[in-house]
C-alpha cells in the first residue's frame, strides 16, 4: 500500500485536510508523502495522485476499475464544496 499520514479511529484522515483550502493540505502531504499516497476518509480508504504520469499509467493499466462510479456520500459532496472544488476543476 502506498505511504500517508496517519489516521485517527472513525475519522480517518479528515482532520488532516481542514481548512480553507484543502487542496493546498493535499499539495503538503503529497510533497511529504509522495505523489501516491492513501488516505483514509472516514471508512472510505482512497487514493491520492498527484503526477500526470503516474495518473495515466494507473488509468490505463486499471481504468475498468474506475469505470463503474461509486456513489458519493454526502460528507465527501460538503467537503468538495458541491464537487466545485479545484480537484474536480477540468
């Protein structure tokens, strides 16, 4: 499994994005952990890619894994400022 920071029981990793501008928390643990890193939302674990190349090589060797969506939960929906937030930014 890849690197990240560490977790509390129930939350997860959340307490490590508060803030602002949690995209700028993902920037720092991704200069700290690498630019694959798992994190763990609540019981959501997910993964984190912050390099072009290493995005490309994931999608293309596992894109039918991401093929079906998952449903978003509402925390992940408040979080992500109703999915305007910079990440999901084309």
């Amino acid at each position: 499994m890849p690197p990240g920071p560490w977790r509390l029981p129930l939350i997860g990793n959340m307490h490590h994005l508060v803030g602002a501008l949690p995209h700028h928390r993902l920037r720092d643990l991704a200069n700290k952990y690498g630019p694959l890193m798992q994190l763990q939302l609540g019981e959501v674990p997910i993964f984190v890619i912050s390099s072009a190349e290493i995005a490309e090589e994931v999608l293309k060797t596992h894109g039918i894994i991401f093929a079906s969506s998952m449903p978003f939960l509402v925390s992940t929906k408040v979080k992500f400022y109703d999915f305007k937030d910079i990440a999901f930014a084309p």
